[in-house]
C-alpha cells in the first residue's frame, strides 16, 4: 500500500505529477481552454497544484508523522473505530467516476488511433492498468510513474516545438490567440466571484482529503520527501500543464476544422491527421503514460481504504496481513469493474473528475482540517459534518442555486462540526 514508505525524492516527485496528470489535463483542460480560456480552467490546472501546495505545506509533515497506512486511519486514531468506518464509506465511492474518466480517454485514444469501438477501448484499456496494480501495487505504480512522467513531458514538449514551427513560432501564437485566452480573473460580481473560487476549491481543497494524494506522499522515504515531493511536483504539475493549452492554441490557429464536433477530441485528431509518425508515436505515448499512472493509483487508493479501514475492522482485526493482501487485490478487480461500467455510461471526462473531488470536499474536508489542528472536534462532530454536507450538497445540486452548492454544502459540513462536537460535550453529563 504504501511501497515500504521508502521512495527517494525523484520517485515520490514523479508519483504525485502524475496523480491528476491525465485525461482531464489534456483532454478536458485543453477542451475548456478554447472555449474560455484560462478562466474556464481553474479547477485543473491552477485547482490541482495548489492542492499540492497547501498538502506539502500543512499536512504532509503532520500526517507523515503519525504513521498511518491509509487516510482513514487518521479518522480512526483521531475520532475513534466509528468514524473510521464513516468516514471510509465516503472516501471509496468518490474515485469509481475518477477511474471511470481515465477509462474513457484511454478508449477515446483507442477509438481514434484504432478504430475500435470507444467501450471496447474502455475495457482493454482497464485490463492493463488493473493487472500491474493488481500485481505490484504501490510499488509498480511509483516506477511506472516515473518513467511515465519523462515520456509524459518529452511527448508534449515534441509537439509544442512541431506546431508551433508549423504556425509560425511561439511569437505568432502568442499575437494570435483569442483575445480571452488569458482572462484569469472573474468579473466583478459577487455569483461569478463564488464561481471562480468554487473551481479552485474543486481539487485545490476537495483532493486533500484524498487517499491517492494521501497514500504517495506517505510513501516517501521521510517526512521531509513528502513535504519536499509535494511542492516540487506542484511546480512541474503546473509548468507542464501548460504545454496541452499550447498545443491547443496551435491547433485553434493551424487545424480549425478539428474543432467542429467535441473538443475532447480536437488533440488526439489534429496528431493523427497532421503530424509525423514519429510526433504520433510520442504524443500518443506520453498520453497513454499519463492517463496509465492516473488511473493505476486511482484503483489502488479506494481498494486500500476498502480492505484496511472496512473489511479489517468489520472482521475484528482476525484477518492475517496475507488475507487482507488478497482482499485488497480483489478489492482492486472489484472497483476496477465498476469503474469501466461507469465508463461506459458516462463520456464527459472534465464532470467526472469535479464531481469525485467535489465528493470529498463537501463530506471529508472540514473533519480532515479541524481534526489535524485542533483539539475541540469529537466523532459526534465529524461524524454529522460529513452527512450534512454530502446530503445538502446533494439537495443543493437539484435546486440548481446561483452560490454554487460545493461552497454551500462545505459552510453546512463546518457548521455540521461545530454543533455536533459541542452536543457530545452539552449531553455527556447527562448521559453520565
């Protein structure tokens, strides 16, 4: 699960670059980019690297430090067995639509590159992926990562080079973008500013209380690596990030057409049509790579929580390690299913990863956050702030309100807190 909390610092850096490096990156990011420029992609990139900023910076070194095997361990070392169990059942469900839009953008690769049917692609595409982490858990998915992440960074920096030769250079893209490609900040009203700040608490809060950020920071060697890792793999998140919304202006500018039907398309098409083999290789390479290293911890993260902190104390602690070994493998081939059914049903890569982050943000945040930093929360509390603010969140989402429901719903969790480890304490000498 976690690799012997051994890896160096190239390892855990490369690891936590790649946790969302993937499909909502190059395909969903550069999609929302032409559309809107930079204002329509807060939640991914800017959300992403700013959680692993505030991760390295206020939570790596304390979690780091308490030893523990999962994220919901901290729940049952901070509020007791209950909570553990509480609060795992909120973590498991967010990662099967994380997994599942990994799962589309390797069948739409597929798709494009092959012909085959987009499921079909789906399918193959989690057979691969589930037998090494199957396999090699922690450990496979931290050596694939790095050696993903050079293929990853070399492939787009090939083609950013290609196109934008093609168009002129990087001076002529630059002059011709569209005139919003680099708005970044929200007009002045007060719904469009809860908007902007609603994409940057997507990933940028709703990832922190994650199991995958969670379970490859607690992988590194010490303490300081995962503070380090955290911070280092923000910066290279964020610089390479970048090169996709460049090739997508290149493409805008050179390839028009490719834009007419869905624009998570328009990359993938542009490479194939109008590129080297050599460029298509890459390109198709680094983006197999990064979606691969993406979805792998994915299904480990969610199958981890599963076999440790739901069938080990459900079964009274009576497993032995080897026991729980396979179950978390069956665990594994278990989300890994479900995750491809979804993927099937669902093709919009961009909703699923907000809406998994969104999950977590709204039940597990505040707990998370106030349990590490103070004392006055109990179980009582975390226990009513993660109901309150799943369940208003869900109600929020059907009344379609103009303050986006995830601020909402998380104000209602830290309220949800308050008042319910100040019950425990108002009814404890009744009880007694």
């Amino acid at each position: 699960m976690l690799a012997g909390r051994s890896l160096p610092l190239v390892l855990s850096t490369s690891a936590l670059f790649a946790t969302w490096f993937g499909s909502e990156t190059v395909f969903g990011a550069s999609s929302e980019f032409l559309k809107g420029g930079l204002y329509r992609v807060i939640e991914d990139p800017f959300g992403a690297a700013l959680c692993l900023i505030l991760f390295g910076l206020f939570f790596a070194r304390k979690l780091y430090q308490m030893n523990l095997m999962t994220l919901g361990d901290f729940f049952k070392v901070r509020f007791g067995a209950r909570t553990e169990l509480f609060a795992s059942v909120f973590i498991v469900p967010s990662y099967i639509g994380y997994i599942a839009a990994q799962l589309v953008a390797m069948g739409l690769i597929l798709n494009i590159v092959t012909g085959m049917e987009t499921w079909q692609g789906v399918v193959i595409s989690s057979l691969v992926v589930t037998f090494y982490t199957y396999v090699g858990g922690m450990w496979a998915i931290s050596i694939t990562d790095f050696i993903q992440s050079i293929i990853i960074i070399a492939g787009l920096i090939v083609l950013a080079l290609v196109l934008s030769d093609k168009a002129g250079g990087v001076s002529v893209v630059w002059e011709r973008m569209p005139a919003d490609s680099l708005r970044f900040f929200p007009p002045p009203d007060v719904y469009s500013i809860l908007s902007w700040l609603a994409a940057w608490s997507v990933l940028g809060l709703g990832s922190i209380p994650s199991q995958d950020v969670f379970q490859r920071a607690m992988s590194s060697g010490s303490a300081r690596t995962a503070v380090h890792s955290s911070l280092w793999a923000a910066l290279l998140y964020l610089t390479v990030a970048m090169l996709p919304l460049f090739i997508s202006l290149c493409t805008l500018q050179l390839y028009p057409e490719q834009l007419a039907g869905d624009t998570q398309l328009a990359l993938p098409a542009m490479v194939l049509q109008h590129t080297p083999l050599m460029v298509q290789i890459l390109f198709f390479g680094s983006l197999l790579s990064a979606i691969m290293s993406t979805t792998s911890s994915a299904i480990l993260a969610p199958a981890a929580i599963f076999s440790e902190n739901l069938v080990r104390p459900l079964a009274k602690n009576k497993l032995s390690d080897q026991q729980l070994l396979r179950i978390t493998r069956y665990s594994v081939l278990a989300f890994a299913s479900v995750a491809t059914a979804v993927a099937c049903w669902r093709s919009n890569i961009y909703e699923l990863v907000g809406e998994s982050s969104i999950f977590s943000l709204v039940s597990l945040f505040m707990p998370m956050v106030f349990g590490l930093y103070a004392s006055w929360p109990n179980s009582w509390g975390a226990g009513l702030a993660m109901v309150t603010g799943f369940a208003s969140w869900i109600v929020l989402e059907n009344m379609h309100t103009e303050i986006p429901p995830m601020l909402t719903a998380t104000s209602i969790s830290l309220v949800g807190l308050v008042v319910g480890s100040l019950a425990k304490r108002w009814l404890r000498p009744v009880g007694a």
